[in-house]
C-alpha cells in the first residue's frame, strides 16, 4: 500500500477518479500493525480500488479534518466524498462484509 | 506424543492441537511460552492485537528486568517474538464465539472463522473497560469517545478532553494525555482520588491537569463528533456542561468471560473460578490473568500465572497420553490426573498462591482500544 501525505492528499485521494481506501495509522498503534498486512491482502483482491494509508502523526491536518479520534480508521472515497468509515481494526471477513458492495 | 483421538493412519487434522489458549496477554501469552517449548502444538487466539490491557499501558516501571520501564507494546512485541519462536501460532483479531467439550476428552473451540479442538484450554480472556451507560457514548465511539489514552492521545494535541473516574487507570492515562492535550478535566464522583500516591502527587503537581469532585457525567453531546459533556454534581444536584473534544472514560473492568457461561464455573462478578493449580472445574481447563478471580491485576502476576497455567496443560496432555489413562474411563483418568497433578506441582505453586500480595500499581494498566472494545460492553462492576 502506497503512502500518501497532506501535501498530495488532494491530488492522490480526492480528485483520483473512482474509489480511495485510507488507512489512518501510526507506528504506534498495535491494532494499525496487524491490519496492515490483512489490508495488503485486499488490494490485490480489489484492483479497482486505489489503497493508501496515511500517517496521522505525519500528517495531522488531514486526520483532524476528517475527525479521525481513533485508529485504526479506514476512510473510502468515492470522488472525492466520504461513502464509508470503519473505526478499529476488524477481521478480514467483517472487513469484507463491511466493504462488499462499495468496492465490489 | 500420541494422539488418543485420531485413527491410527491419519495425519493430524487442521484444526486440532493440542492446547488452545484464549488470550494473548501476558497470561495467555506465558502459558504459549511453556506449551510450545514443551514441544505441544499451541495456537492462541486472540480477539484484538497480542498484550491485551499491557500493550495499552504508556509506560511499565513495575516488571522485573526493565529498570528502565517499558513501554507497553515493546514488552508485547517481546513476549510475542518469544512465543512465536518456540512455534506457538498466534491468530490476532479472532474472536472466540463458543467453547464446548468435543468428545474423547477434547474441547472444541467456535471462533468466527474456524473450528478447532483441542486436548487442553488455557483461558485468558483478560478484562475490558466498562461502559459508563450515558447516551453519547456509543454514538461518539471512535469520535471523541475512547477507552484507550495510549491508543488515542496523540490525536487530540492541543485540545481539551475530560477523563471519567478516579482510579490508577483515570489519573495515570490522564497524566499521559496532557502531553497532547492543553487541558484535562478528571470527572470524578468522590471528592477523592482512588489512585496510587505517585500518580495523585503527580497529578496535583501537573498544571494542565483539572478536577470536578463529586460529579458524575449524565449526556455525551456533539454533532458528528464529541463536543461537550455535561455532568452533574452529586451533591448540589446541579448540571454543567463542560466543551471538551474528548471523553476518556475510566470506570472499571469486566472480564471478557461472557462465552464461558455454561462451560466454567464463574465467580457472582463473572471472573473464572479455579483451584490454587489453576484448573478449572472442567478437566484439561485452565484459567490464567485477569480474568480470572485474582487478587491483583498486575503484569508480573499473570505471568506467573501464565507459566502455572503452561504446565498443567502440559503435565495434563502427558497424563492423557499414557496407554492406562488411554483406557481408562473419563472421571477415572481426570481424577488420576488431578491427583498426580496436584501431588507434583502443588509444593511450588502452593507457595506462589501465598506469596505477599503487593498493591503496587505504578503500571497502571490501560483499556482496550476504542473501535473493538465498543463492541463487547462491559458487565458487572469489579470494585
């Protein structure tokens, strides 16, 4: 999975056509480590989705405008607009119920 | 070591071990240490990340060998290097949906992706923050709402966040959030503190840090997100509402014992019952940390527990093997196995059992993190 800071958060997430998963992480968060992989895994299994994760300690503008509170916190973007947010790390077959039909 | 279960031609089945652990914190993850160096085949389940209320915990100045402190994740990152390089499997966010006797002596374990059984459990559930109860709360979780300063404080520099309760965990998680926040208000319903000395004096001592006595919050509210929470004055009865952009709430623990209803015998608060060796009343059912009904919740304790834990499991899967126990009736081989059990082990443990109990807390320990543990709400007050 790509990373993607403030700088370039418009470019690679709002204006990117079709649909942005992004991962709110940081190194320290236990939770953000183990879902890593399992996210790793779903974008080879969507490929019409663009993943990037972006590091809340690094880029804390962008965390505070989306009021991310808690991490980890996956965000998607459809054009440019929030569809979906899902707060806390969740196993890989709930992850995919959650997201099923959006990225389908 | 045999078998008893499987035809004789098979090769072990996927999903069959022989220790389930459920719990990979200190407790769960000692017991996996001793099991999997003993060479059993030990697969720990775990419904979050590994270190359960450890990995949440700032700071540990109270475990032995770090003089230093350590951090709470690098400590579970340690434990679980050690585990994994004797071979025990760990399987993060599994969460374990039911526990029920398998036949031929073995458990088998429902978790929301598989079927596994085993000849031995060592249950480690741990504890998770209870709920407060107050409308808000569920709603704002994950946007304002957190149980987990560790996990969370560093999302809320330059803001004001109020801190509920009064104990080790509420003033020690709000001394570590006034390193981001300007401002933290503890909410409590005394009008004294329950923590340690150390943390109160630090507390005191901290600028940033504000207290409301005798006050308990009622309404979380916000629109979108956390915007203020209003609390009322148990004595005055009046109601204030303090704007603040998170509420970290400290109000005890429950143990995550909810699956194990019917399965072990728990205490009137839902903390597992066992035996001075551990067991529980079910043969080949183990129970460590704080889950279990303990004296103290503290990290070097669980360990010890862990490591009491790993090797009933051990000294019961070796009992079970031999050709006698084999053949034997059930009642017959768990009660041969509970005797030679106890009369081997019970010199070492018994001593350990009636080791001095220390109060100290300085490594207060944390609460799960926001997103998961909203989804398992607290039970039963545990002071």
């Amino acid at each position: 999975m790509d990373a993607v800071t403030q700088d370039r958060f418009a470019a690679e997430v709002l204006r990117a056509p079709g649909k942005v998963l992004v991962d709110f992480w940081a190194e320290w968060c236990g939770p953000c480590r183990t879902i890593g992989p399992v996210l790793d895994e779903l974008e080879g299994e969507y490929p019409g989705v663009k993943f990037v994760k972006l590091n809340v300690d690094e880029n804390p503008a962008v965390a505070q405008s989306y009021e991310v509170m808690s991490i980890p916190t996956l965000l998607v973007f459809d054009d440019g607009a929030v569809v979906k947010r899902i707060v806390g790390a969740l196993p890989k077959a709930k992850l995919i119920e959650e997201l099923g039909e959006l990225m389908g | 070591m045999f078998d008893i279960v499987l035809p004789q031609d098979s090769k072990p089945l996927a999903g069959t071990f022989d220790v389930l652990i459920v719990g990979a914190g200190p407790g769960g993850m000692t017991a996996a240490i001793y099991c999997a160096r003993g060479r059993l085949s030990t697969v720990v389940l775990e419904r979050n990340t590994a270190g359960g209320q450890m990995a949440l915990t700032e700071r540990i100045e109270n475990y032995p060998g770090f003089p230093e402190g350590i951090s709470g994740f690098d400590l579970t990152e340690k434990m679980k290097k050690q585990a994994g390089q004797f071979g025990a499997d760990l399987r993060e966010i599994t969460t374990v949906a039911a526990m029920e006797p398998a036949g031929d002596r073995r458990w088998r374990i429902v978790t929301d992706e598989e079927t596994l059984t085993a000849k031995a459990v060592v249950l480690a559930p741990g504890v998770e923050a209870r709920n407060l109860g107050i409308p808000g709360e569920a709603e704002f979780l994950g946007r304002g709402v957190s149980y987990c300063a560790t996990c969370d404080g560093a999302l809320y520099r330059g803001k004001q966040v109020a801190v509920i309760g009064g104990g080790d965990s509420a003033v020690e998680e709000g001394l570590f959030l006034t390193k981001f926040a300007d401002a933290v208000y503890v909410i409590h319903r005394r009008d004294q503190l329950r923590a340690n000395k150390v943390a109160q004096e630090r507390a005191f001592a901290n600028p940033k840090m504000h207290f409301i006595w005798d006050s308990q919050p009622r309404v979380i509210r916000g629109e979108g997100k956390v915007e203020a929470v209003e609390y009322q004055n148990l004595k005055t009865g009046v109601v204030a509402s303090l704007p603040v952009d998170g509420v970290f709430i400290y109000v005890g623990q429950a143990p995550n014992t909810a699956f194990l209803q019917k399965i072990v015998d728990l205490d009137e608060w839902g903390y597992i019952k066992t035996d001075p060796l551990l067991r529980t009343n079910q043969p080949g059912v183990f129970a460590c940390g704080d889950a279990r009904t303990t004296p103290i919740k503290q990290i070097a304790w669980a360990v010890g527990e862990g490591a009491l834990a790993g090797i009933q499991a051990e000294k019961y899967i070796d009992l079970l093997g031999e050709p006698e126990a084999a053949a034997a009736t059930e009642s017959e081989a768990t009660e041969s196995e509970a005797t030679e059990a106890a009369a081997t082990e019970s010199e070492a443990t018994e001593a350990a059992a009636q080791s001095p109990i220390s109060s100290e807390a300085s490594g207060a320990r944390g609460t799960p993190t926001g997103g998961r543990s909203a989804a398992h709400p607290g039970g039963e007050p545990t002071a």
